[in-house]
C-alpha cells in the first residue's frame, strides 16, 4: 500500500507545484505573475498580484510538502484553499462537469487531498521519517476546514478590495 500512495502524493503534489510555478514563474507555459494578475482581477480576484502571488505560492509550497510527505494535513489546507477558490471564481457556475468548464475536476483534487490528509503520507515520507503522526479524521476534517475559510476568505478579500477610480465590487 505504501508505493502506490507514494506515487499518488508525488504526482499530485508535483502537479501543483507546476502549477503554482506557473503562476509564479511563468514556466510550463504559465504567464508568471504578472501575466496572470490581470485574469485574477477579471475574476473579482483584487489586486491580481497578490492574489497570485498567494495562489502560486499555496500550490507550489503545498504541492512541494504533498510530494514530499511532509506536513501533509498543512498542505492539504494550502491546496484545498486554491481549489475553493478556483470554483467560487471560475468553475462554479458552469455546473458540474469539467466539459462545460464545470468544478467536477476541482472537487476531485479536495476529495483527494482530504483523504491524503486523513490517510497519511505512508512510510516513504518525511513525515514517518520524522516521526510526525498528523494523519488521521482530524487532521483530515481541520484541512478541509481551513482550506474551505481559506478559498472562501481570499474570494471575499478580492471582491471587497478597492476599485480601481474608488469603491467596492459587491460580493
């Protein structure tokens, strides 16, 4: 059991890290920080820069801890938090399904990701390694807990920020 939850925290954790790389470096065909502001802020995501600069960093360092098994229930919260807001922002209104630009895939990754945090890393990781006994329902239900605050939270904080010429955007 212990190989292939080890595949399974590694591709997933390296997935994310490219993909906060992306946002933060602009490599693997990303846009980088800059690039990527301006879709945030076109998604009520303001200011863009430091909602991407929150995001990429999330999904890399969370991402990086996952593959590594390391903290696993921490970057569980990181990663589940990203997703929340990927569908509260892109993906919630078009329905469920992934071919219509729906949350299916999303929601997913936060099945996942609970279950990782719940189940642990397995021996081939840091944390066994280190002796750190952070799996468990817990841990698990914590995870989710704050990276549902946490997606929720950053989708508040950028709609409620300052427009650009003054005022708010409304919720």
């Amino acid at each position: 059991m212990d190989i292939p939850l080890l595949a399974l925290h590694v591709v997933v954790g390296l997935l994310f890290a490219g993909h906060g790389a992306q946002k933060l470096f602009g490599v693997f065909g990303g846009h980088g920080i800059t690039g990527t502001a301006g879709f945030f802020e076109s998604i009520g995501l303001r200011p863009g820069r430091l909602h991407v600069t929150a995001a990429g960093l999330a999904e890399l360092l969370g991402g990086v801890l996952l593959a590594l098994g390391l903290l696993v229930p921490v970057a569980a919260a990181f990663l589940i938090a990203t997703m929340v807001a990927a569908i509260a922002t892109v993906h919630g209104s078009n329905g469920p399904w992934a071919t219509d630009g729906g949350w299916e895939y999303n929601a997913v990754l936060v099945a996942v990701l609970f279950t990782l945090a719940g189940v642990g890393p397995g021996v081939y990781a840091l944390d066994a390694g280190l002796r750190l006994e952070l799996a468990g329902t817990g841990p698990a239900l914590i995870a989710l807990a704050l990276g549902l605050a946490g997606g929720i939270g950053a989708v508040l904080s950028g709609r409620l920020a300052p427009q650009p010429g003054g005022g708010t955007r409304a919720a």
